[in-house]
C-alpha cells in the first residue's frame, strides 16, 4: 500500500484454569482478534502518527460454558509526534450477545452494545534511554445493554531498566519493567442483580514487575508478578490477587 499504508492484524487469548473443583465454575478463557488498514497521518501534515480503522471479535467462556460474543468495529489514533510523549486514543463498539446458562440465569441482562469512547492513554517519558520512567492518563467513559454505563480514570507511573546481560556478555542486554496504578470507577445505575438502590463505585490499586529474557535473536521469556487489590461498595466485587506468569515474546 501506498505511503506507509498497512493492514494490521491482533490476536489475543487468555485463559484463567482453577485446580479446586469448587472454583472451575470461574475458569475463564477469552478470545479477541483485529483486523482493518492503518494509515500513514503524515499525508495530513501530522508526523510519526498512524490512524487504524479495524473490525473485531471477541468470544469468551466461563466455566467452559459460553459466556458472550461480541462483534464490533473500532478507530484508533497513535501518536509519537510529541517529544518524549505517546498519544494513544480508542473509540470501539461492539454487540456483546450473553448467554444464560444454568450458573449464570441473569446473564442476559448485560446483552447490549458496548461503546467505549474517550478512552485516550497518553505517555510521558521523564528520561530517555536505557531507564525510561513514564506517567500515564486514562479517562474513559463506557456502556454496555442498560446496567454497565461507567466512567473511569487510570493513572500509573513506572519504569523500565535494560542492563547488560549477566550470564552472556555483550549480547541479548536484560530489561527490568516496574509499575504502579491506580483506578477509580464509577457506575450510573445499580445492577439490580447485585443491589437495586445503591451503583457501583471501585477503587483498584495495582503494581507489577516484569524480567524480559532474550534468549535469541527474537525470542524472550517475560516473567512477571502483579498485586492487584481492588476495593468496592458491592462486595461481590471487592478481591485481592496474586498473579505469577512466564510468557514468551516474539519479535518480528
């Protein structure tokens, strides 16, 4: 395609598998693709920024059940034009059908679509180079069917560190990633399931250490732990989380 033109394509998948019997009825797995063209912006006098206008599928199981499938469209705008600064802006849509089932009978009141807009991270770098700190700004406002209207602020800071590696000298440098957050969230209605007077407000605190491992040319281990305490006025809710993971990372 012409002028740095492009068609771009995500895939993502996660699933969440509980050993105990009692909890299997949680096991989650959900499935997300993208596909669409992004465009150059600099045809329009706007430099290092790219325009994306995308399609997307969404599918997810609980409990090895359907739990909902969500079609949708989406635009996006990723901006470096600013010095040491990362624009990010989304404005997604889906029809997110949920099913019912034996555990979830009420599952059909979150069928709806599901707009967010306004959801736009920006990204400042404090230093440049091998240790990068960086602040973040989410505002986000989002609906789903007729209980799930929201609005949400995130804000997180962090850093990341590359050091030479220390078991193979001058090749494949380590990189150490730390952050922090924190969200504040806030329903318009009650979810009559749950409390049919009173709407949901969270408040979730969050950090998280990364280790990224080249083993080869393209190819690294990324070990990393989360603490993620979320408090709420629904109890149902309120959690607090531990989470180990090694994942593996490809670079094309």
């Amino acid at each position: 395609m012409k002028q740095g033109d492009k068609i771009e394509f995500d895939a993502l998948a996660y699933s969440t598998a509980y050993f105990e019997s009692a909890l299997q009825d949680i096991d989650l797995d959900f499935f997300e693709m993208t596909l669409g063209p992004s465009f150059n912006m600099k045809r329009w006098g706007v430099d290092e920024s790219r325009a994306f206008i995308y399609a997307i599928g969404d599918l997810a199981y609980l409990g090895y059940d359907p739990y909902f499938t969500a079609p949708g469209v989406g635009g996006r705008i990723l901006s470096f034009a600013a010095e040491r600064s990362v624009l990010d802006a989304r404005l997604e849509t889906r029809w997110r059908d949920s099913e019912d089932n034996s555990n979830l009978p009420t599952n059909p009141l979150r069928t709806g679509a599901q707009t967010r807009f306004g959801a736009a991270t920006y990204s400042y770098y404090l230093t440049p180079g091998p240790c990068a700190d960086y602040i973040r700004l989410r505002p986000a406002r989002g609906c789903q069917g007729r209980i799930l209207c929201r609005w949400e602020v995130a804000f997180s800071a962090g850093f990341a560190w590359t050091f030479n590696n220390p078991l193979w000298a001058g090749k494949y440098p380590w990189n150490f990633q730390w952050g922090a957050g924190a969200i504040h969230r806030d329903y318009d209605d009650p979810d009559p399931t749950i409390n049919p007077l009173t709407p949901e407000t969270d408040r979730v605190f969050w950090t998280r250490g990364a280790l990224v491992l080249p083993v080869g040319a393209t190819w690294s281990l990324v070990p990393q732990v989360e603490y993620r305490d979320q408090e709420s006025n629904y109890d149902l809710r309120a959690f607090d989380d531990l989470t180990a993971l090694v994942g593996v990372q490809k670079r094309f």
